[in-house]
C-alpha cells in the first residue's frame, strides 16, 4: 500500500502536447516514417536535449504523438515548440499541431507494470492540442499568463477566448504563433464566432484601446440627447478622474546618485502563478456561476473593504510580484481591526488583470468599498497611488500619493493601512499608534518567498508541497521571520489532509515551527492557528478551542483562522456553531472553492440536504477539477441513496486521478445492488484505484459502513482513535455513521476521542 501510495504522488508539470494531423488516413509504413521524423525533430531540440540530461523530462508515446513532461520551468515546454514549429517548416509533409498546460501530473504503473504518468496536466495539454489545425501551437490560459509576465514572450501570445472540451470542461485558449512560426489562423473548431485574436499582455486591461474608447465616446456625444449627455458625464466622471490621477502621476523622478541594485533583481520571476493566475483564468461567468452576486436583498456591511491586487507601472515587470506583497501586507494589516470585513487575499486576487466594474466586483465579494493602487518603481525610490472608492456609486471616497525610498516601504503600507481604517471610522487594535504592517523581515527575497508559499497555501492541493518547499526557504533566508515560520507550521500541518504527508512526520514538524513562530513574536497568528489544529490532531480539544480564539482575537478577519476554528467545531460536534462560523468565512472568502466545500459538509451534517446539495453545485459549477469537492459531493449523495449521482461524482473524482473510474463507480453499484456486494468491497479493498479512499481510516470506514461492513468500519475507527491518522472527525456526525451510533465499539471510539466536546462560550472578537 506504501507503494501505490507513493506512485499517486502528484507534482506540476509542464506538458507539451503534440500529434499528427491526418495520421489515421496513412498506410502503415507512412505512420512508422512519420513518427520517426517527429521522434527525430524533437530529440534534436535544445530545450528536449537539456531537460533530458537534467533529468526533468518524460517522453510519453500516444500512438500519433507524443507528451513530453517538464518539471523545471514552464518556458522549457514554449521553447521546445518553437524549436519544434522551426524545424517542420522545412518538412511540410508532416502537419503536426501542439498544445501546452501545466497542472498536477502523477506517476503510475501501465498494464505491464512499467512506470507511466498520468493526471490532469496530461489531459488538458491533450484537449488544448485537440483544438488545433496542423501548425498551430495552442496554449492553455494559465500557461500564457505565466509566460506573458516575460517580455519575450507577449509578442507570440494571441488569446482565442473559451471553448468547450471533453466531459464538459471548458478551457481558454491562447494561439502562440510569430511570423516564421505557430499557424496564424484560428483553428476551425472554435469556428467563425472565434475568428479575431487579441494580443495578450498583463499590464493592460482587455477591451478597446483608450483612444478607440475615445472616439466611441466623442461619436456618442454627437448623436446623444442632451440628457443623455448629462447623464454619460456623471457615469464617466470617477473614470475620467481617475484616469488623470494615473496620468498625472505616470512621470517619476529619477534617483541622482547610481542606484543601488534593483529591488527586481531579488524578486524572481518564479512566483507562483501556478494557483493565483489557474483561479483568474477560472473567473468568466460563464465557467464561475459561484461567483455570482449575493442574492437580492443581501446586506452588504458598510465597514467592509476589498484589497485589489496593485497595478505595477514600472518598465520592470519583475516588479510585480512587489507590488503584490505591497497588497499582501496591506490585506493582512486590515484584517487584523474588529468589526471590518475584509475580502480574504484568495478571493480578491482573482480580479488581477480583469476588467470587471468595480460595482460588479463589489457585489461578488459582499464589500461597500474597494481600494485600488498603483506601484512604479525606479532605482531606490518608489511611488504608490491609492484610491478607495465606494461601490455604491462608484466615486473615489479618498486617494493618496506616496513617494518613498525603498528602505521605508514597511512604513508606508502601515500609513496607508491606518488611513483607509480612518476613513471607514473604525477603531485600530490597540490604539491609533500601534503599528498594522510589523517590519516582520529586511530580506526581500525570503519575503517574496513567503508570498509566494502563501499563494499555494490558499489553493491547497498537490501544491502544499511547493508551499512548504518555498517557506522553508524563506525561513533559511531569515530565521527571524515570524510570519513565515506560521505559514510554515499550518502547510506542515495541512499536508497530510491531502495525502502528501504522513501525520507522523508532518504533526512534530508543524508544532516545532508553529513554537519558533511564537517564540519570535507572540501575536503571529497563523501560528496560533497551526497549534490549534496540531491539537486538533491530538484530540487535545480545550488546548484547541484556546488556541483557535487566540488566533480570531488577533486577526478577526482572517478567512484562515474562521475557516479552521469552523472546522474544529464541527469535529467536537458543535453543528449549529460550526455552520455560524463557516458561512462567516464564506462572506471573508466567497470565491474560495474548500470554503464552499467545508460550508457543504456542515449543511449535510445538519440534514439540510437542499442547500447542502446547492452549494456543493456551486462549488463544482466554478471548479470542476477541484477533487475535494467532487469525494464531498459523493458522499452527500450517498448519505442520500442517491446512487446514480453519487457515481457520476466518484467516476469524475477517478478520472481526475487519472484513472478510467470503473472501480470507483463499482462501490456505489454494490451500495445500490445486493448481488455486487462483494466485488464491490473486494475493490474498496484492493484496487489501486481505491488506495486514496483506504488512505485515511474515516473516509475507508464510512464507505465500509456504506457496503454493510460494519465490524470493518468500526477496525478503522479503532485505528484512527489509536494513531490519530485522519482530520475528518467531522464526519463523524454525518448520518452515514448513524447506523453505528448504538454500537459499544462506535461509543468507546467517541469516549476515547473525548467526543462530544461542548467549547465554552465564544466571545465575538
């Protein structure tokens, strides 16, 4: 079990995609001397030789084709098919089409036994490829926001928009083509409605240019009613001015001395997009009907605010991972003042690069205000714009310019912090003099670190790995570094919810960090919550409860902290308050997909099946490949004896695996159908497929009690009680183990686990 374990292990890869077009119509010798032309042109590519020899590159055959796997850098895949494009203009007999995504990839074993990938990364860049005509080098959104943020690369980069693929997924494509290389055209399957392309670049918003948008407005104004005029002019007004602003303040002063070197030059251009760009990509309404406005007549708090990502004006687009952290503080900072609601940094960094109306953004997030910012940076000095704006109405409540050296930027995010909490006449923690943004690091490469593992810390996942990998680092970088130990110590301790790490290893390693976190500053709340849950672990509910409220008292709005204190009280069974605080979360961090799911469960967990059902829809509707969301989804239906859906979900969890779902599929047949019982606990049992179900004890003994293997389920509960190998307490409230309830082994198993535990009465922060 070790190894099939280990084989499921999922990492990110780059995949390139590619076949030949035609290649069913050739006879047989043609097929053979077509593939051993490709075969030939692709092992002769720079990019193909050095990731061989570095031993970053899987060559995977696929009959017409091949997928050639890259694990270092998302370029490796983009410079192989240029390569690739160059080399078949010379041979125009062979027509060859080539598709480009990075996602989550696993390593399998094939029906002869011999190591094989598999996983999503390998199916998208397979559906993106499907799209093209011979020539065409077709890219997935995600991958062409990643190679965008490189200057070389916006030239090759033409969008195509959305275009709907295999089981119903849709996909954004991007045609990468120059004008020796790539095919121009738009391939024929997006047909006509797809035929014009737009040129992709991150520093713009989509839409016409300022001057067309200018002629447009002059034409209206001609043809206009007079009151029509007055009424364009009111709209158009809070652009317009703040357009000026920008304008205004599009020169900035050069330093006079030689410059030290740029802040750029530490801050790589390895941040990790891979989540924060996949969920921009995810933010069309037509693929995101989650995120939909509250319904009519919701209240929106008039002291809640949303942080949008700062624009970065420098000529240096390497900047722009500074201009995040300048956000990134500046969300944190505000997060910490009671009674303000603060859109969550997961959510509000979706509308980075997008072009929404503000009033629209607004709704979707459930604010009244919305800051906005701009950063230019030149040598030593840097210039930030603000501006908070009032959904409402769309009028700019305050703005402010800051010109400040760089060794001061601390500083300037906390000035600009208290001025917005001023303005929305809230009270500051501690008083008007105590610091928001705490000068936690003078390193900016371990802070840029920090960010980064943040990132893929919100998106959860197979890239928890990478977020533990880049806080480490950053704590090397500096060891003093409060903050990022605490972010360390809560992706130590998550890792095992998703079967990336044993709980053995993972719990001593989380609470060693979570300790150094304290140690170097008290008030560093994602410690507080890494100890909450590492007690969680243990069963050490009152330590728990402590450290969660400890946590919530210093930073009210942390989605974070709410969403895990949620989670605790719904293992101590503590429904009603644990669905109080998860739909809290849910208004801090509306777009977050595990949010939705956890707010699921809890519903499910109280028996109020149609909005539980709802909102798990929702989740599914705007992340189809979110795994989590498919396995919750599957166990509400069965709850229900809802065995049709219940194995539509499981055989869409099996193909997200990489897998073909039959098994899966087989264990709600024998819930459903007496006579395939036994095979179907022979294959929860033994099949490779299912290892991920027999990975934790609460998940394995819910689908054995589900099959009538009732003695087997109470082993596993026994089992967890003794080695405290799971995070899903919580469902054991769910009505699957209500035909366990009586039993004297299911009660021993709750007295062990110190369950029902009533918290004390919670003291709103």
């Amino acid at each position: 079990m070790a190894d099939e374990h280990k084989a499921k292990r999922l990492e990110i890869a780059h995949v390139l995609f590619m076949d030949i077009v035609g290649y069913s119509k050739l006879l047989t010798d043609e097929q053979s001397e077509a593939l051993q032309e490709l075969n030939q042109v692709v092992r002769s590519t720079e990019a193909a030789r050095e990731a061989e020899a570095a031993g970053a590159l899987t060559v995977l055959p696929t009959g017409d084709g091949m997928a050639l796997v890259f694990t270092r850098s998302v370029e490796e895949p983009a410079e192989c098919a240029l390569e690739i494009s160059r080399a078949l203009r010379a041979q125009p007999s062979l027509p060859v089409r080539m598709g480009i995504h990075s996602g989550p990839i696993h390593h399998v074993k094939d029906a002869n036994g011999r190591e094989n990938i598999a996983g999503v990364g390998i199916n998208i860049a397979q559906r993106v490829m499907d799209c093209g005509d011979a020539g065409h080098i077709l890219v997935s959104k995600r991958v062409a926001d990643d190679l965008a943020q490189q200057r070389r690369w916006q030239p090759y980069l033409h969008e195509l928009g959305d275009v709907e693929v295999k089981h119903g997924v849709v996909v954004s494509l991007v045609n990468l083509y120059a004008e020796t290389i790539g095919n121009p055209t738009s391939p024929t399957r997006l047909g006509k409605a797809h035929g014009g392309v737009r040129a992709l670049s991150k520093g713009t918003r989509r839409g016409l240019s300022p001057a067309a948008r200018a002629i447009f407005i002059i034409v209206g104004l001609f043809i206009a009613l007079t009151f029509v005029l007055a009424i364009v002019s009111v709209i158009f007004a809070p652009a317009i001015v703040r357009t000026l602003d920008q304008h205004r303040s599009a020169t900035l002063p050069q330093p006079t001395a030689t410059a030290p070197p740029s802040l750029a030059d530490t801050i790589k251009s390895a941040v990790a997009k891979q989540i924060t760009e996949e969920l921009q990509e995810d933010l069309s309404p037509k693929k995101n009907p989650a995120a939909e406005p509250p319904p009519a007549g919701a209240a929106i708090p008039e002291k809640s605010i949303a942080v949008l990502p700062f624009k970065n004006l420098s000529d240096d687009k390497n900047t722009a991972y500074f201009s995040d952290g300048i956000t990134e503080e500046i969300l944190n900072a505000l997060a910490q003042i009671p009674n303000l609601k603060v859109a969550a940094r997961r959510s509000a960094f979706q509308f980075k690069g997008n072009d929404l109306d503000l009033n629209k953004i607004g709704q979707m997030l459930g604010v009244a205000y919305i800051l906005e910012g701009s950063l230019q940076k030149a040598g030593d000095q840097v210039r930030i714009n603000v501006q908070l704006v009032d959904v409402q109405n769309g009028l700019q409540t305050w703005s402010e310019k800051y010109d400040r050296k760089l060794d001061n930027v601390f500083a300037v995010e906390d000035e600009i912090a208290k001025a917005i909490a001023t303005r929305l006449r809230v009270q500051l923690t501690g008083g008007a003099g105590q610091p928001l943004v705490v000068d936690s690091t003078n390193n900016p490469q371990a802070h840029e670190l920090y960010l980064r593992g943040l990132t893929l810390l919100a998106a959860r996942g197979p890239g928890l790995r990478e977020a533990r990998d880049l806080l480490q680092q950053a704590v090397k970088l500096d060891a003093g570094y409060a903050q990022a130990w605490g972010a360390l110590a809560l992706t130590e301790l998550l890792l095992p919810s998703y079967g990336l790490e044993t709980f053995d290893a993972a719990l001593p390693r989380g609470e060693s960090a979570a300790q150094r976190a304290l140690s170097l500053n008290s008030n560093t709340a994602s410690a507080h919550v890494a100890v909450g849950l590492a007690n969680s672990i243990r069963f050490h509910w009152p330590e728990a409860d402590q450290a969660f409220r400890h946590a919530l008292a210093l930073a009210p709005g942390d989605a974070e902290a709410v969403n895990q204190y949620a989670q605790f009280l719904s293992a101590v069974g503590q429904l009603e308050p644990s669905l109080r605080e998860i739909e809290r979360a849910q208004r801090l961090d509306p777009l977050s997909p595990i949010i939705g799911v956890i707010h699921a469960g809890a519903l499910a967990a109280l028996r109020r099946d149609d909005a539980a059902e709802a909102q798990i829809k929702s989740v599914l509707a705007a992340h189809p490949e979110f795994v989590a969301a498919r396995a919750w989804a599957a166990t509400q239906y069965i709850d229900r004896k809802m065995y049709p859906e219940a194995e539509a979900q499981l055989r869409s969890l099996g193909k997200l695996n990489g897998q073909n779902g039959d098994s899966k599929g087989l264990l709600v047949r024998g819930m459903a159908d007496p006579n395939q019982r036994v095979a179907a606990v022979k294959s929860l049992e033994t099949s490779p497929e299912n290892a991920d179900i027999r990975g934790d004890p609460i998940w394995y003994a819910f689908y054995l009690i589900s099959l009538g293997e009732r003695g087997r389920a109470l082993d596993e509960l026994e089992i967890y009680a003794d080695k405290h190998n799971s995070t899903f307490a919580a469902w054991l409230w769910n009505r699957g183990f209500d035909r366990l309830r009586d039993e004297p082994r299911f009660k021993a198993v709750l007295a062990k686990l110190g369950l029902p535990y009533t918290p004390p009465t919670k003291t709103e922060p």
